[in-house]
DNA sequence: ATTAAATACTACCTTGTTGTAGTATTTTAC
DNA sequence: GTAAAATACTACAACAAGGTAGTATTTAAT
C-alpha cells in the first residue's frame, strides 16, 4: 500500500482536465490551476501520453486532451500506471515474497480494507471525479 | 495514505514479539525470526523502545520486551509513531495544505475508504495479531 | 577484575523519489 | 521562410528513506 505523490499529481491532472472531457489544455494553463511544478508536470504529462490516458498535440496551439473516454479510466489504472502493477496489493509487513502462504493474522487483519481500497479506486472512473478549481487561488 | 518500509518493520517485530507477551527478546533472535537487516532493526527496536511501545533490559542477558499490555497498542499508533501523526490522513490529491474547503469529488470518493483504514489500524491490537513464525526458514 | 553479550549513540553511505535545467523538435500564425 | 509557442527528450540535482559501520556503554556470569 503506496501512493506516490506522483500518482497524486496524476489525480489533480486528469481530475482537473475531467472537467471538460474535451477540452485542450495546455501544460502551462494547467500549472497554474493545479500548483504542480511545471516541468515535473510537463513530464509527468508526457508520461501519461506514453500511457495512452491523453495525447499531446503538438505545436502554435498545441495542448492535452483525452485519447479516450474518461469513463473507461479508472483510479486504479492511474495508479498502477504510475507506481506500478500490483503496488497496492503488496504484503502488510513489507516481504517481498510471502514467508507464510498468503495467510497469517496480519494478512487476515489486512485484506478486507485491502479489497476496499482496491474497490473504491478500480469503481472510480474520471468521470465521477472530474472537479472545479476555485477561481480566487 | 503511506506506509513506510520502517513501519512495515515494526508491525513484523511486535506482531512477532505479541506471540508471548511477556517474553524477553534478543535483536539477534529476532533478526533471525523475521529477517529485517540486523543494524537497522537493533535502531527500530531503541526507537520503539522511546516510543514507549516496549522497554530494553541491558547487560549479558538482556533484549526486549514489551512495557504495557499487548491490547492497548493498536496498529495505527504503531504506524503513528513511526510515519508520524496524521500520515494515513493526507490529502489524496497530495495538497499539504486543502485549497477547496475539505470537499472536492475526490474527497468524497476517498473519504469512505480512507475511513475504514483508520478504523481498522485503530481497532486491531496487537493482541490481534500475533502470529506464528514458521521454522522451516 | 575480566570478559562476553547485550543495547545506545552518532555519523555516514546507498537507494529511490521528486524536482529542475537545458536543449531539441514540432507545428502554425504571420 | 521566420519566429513564436507549444511538446519531447535526457541528464542530473536535491531530498528523503532505508540501511550500515564503528564505537561506547551497560550488565552479569565467571
Ligand atoms: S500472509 Fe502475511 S507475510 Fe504473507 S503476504 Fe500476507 S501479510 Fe505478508
Ligand atoms: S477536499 Fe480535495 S483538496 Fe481538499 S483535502 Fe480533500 S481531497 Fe484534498
């Protein structure tokens, strides 16, 4: 159980752009709506192209838009995206490979918030998320 | 949301440790039963130790074990103390400080979730969760 | 007293994550 | 064509977390 701050950049990004599913925006436009420092930003933008969540276009006008449905993109794909396959659902007491067999009662204690967890982010697409920035920040 | 490596540690040497409350235990011991790097678990057990989690008995026959009752220490204290206060309660979308007023859809999506952690870190003891290392290992 | 076996302390090394800089490339308005 | 405004790429700097080393101190069996 991580979640990078990264991946919370990822969140406010996509969150952000899921207010206007169709919209362009730009990397500098979103700065300063989100408060992600730019270049790391800019990065972080290319990597969610690479990802297959936005394209860029390039160019006088270019931008970030969606390269799909924002209701086919779940939380859980962000995160796993970014920090990587399987990062929520790694052992509670840190063991690489499981000295038990995947049953001791640390694990029993953990697998139902666990499954909750994973739940909430794999149920959650962008387009139940997408949330307006206030205007006076 | 975080978990650090280190309290990962803590949750395998005092789940370990709750096996027999009132037990003594060697850091050598341990390191052999739950395998955390020797030096670094020695310093997890001082700082357990001024966390007031268990007490160090010096001398030729010396080691650790525990300074209250096994039900009266709960997960999220351990995780508490370790990653510091609050850490399991951050903004999911990673502001140090909220720029909308504690309500965005994120917010609402994560709170339920991030609720039932905090609920099951709290309420699980270590009485909970001592567990049986196995010998073959 | 000596010595072995344990913890205590402090500084440093290593690794991974987060963030920055510089430069190249692409596109379009003019 | 030229210049402006955007993204793309790559390397590295800064910071935090994880882990190691060396030495000091405490205690008790002998
Ligand atoms: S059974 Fe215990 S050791 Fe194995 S993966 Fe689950 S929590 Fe980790
Ligand atoms: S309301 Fe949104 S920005 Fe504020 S703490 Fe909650 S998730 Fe973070």
């Amino acid at each position: 159980m991580n979640l990078s701050k990264t991946s919370k950049y990822a969140f406010r990004i996509l969150g952000h752009m899921a207010k206007d599913e169709h919209a362009l925006y730009s990397a500098q436009q979103l700065h300063k709506d989100i408060y992600v420092p730019e270049r790391y930003l800019r990065r972080l933008l290319t990597d969610l192209s690479k990802h297959g969540f936005i394209k860029s276009i390039q160019g006088r006008h270019g931008g970030f838009t969606f390269a799909c449905d924002t209701s086919t993109i779940t939380l859980l794909q962000i995160v796993e995206a970014i920090d990587g396959q399987g990062s929520i659902n790694e052992c509670i007491l840190g063991y690489d490979i499981c000295v038990f067999n995947h049953s001791c009662p640390m694990h029993d204690v953990w697998e139902e918030t666990k499954l909750k967890i994973i739940e909430t982010l794999s149920k959650t697409s962008l387009k139940d998320i997408h949330y307006k920035i206030l205007e006076d920040l």
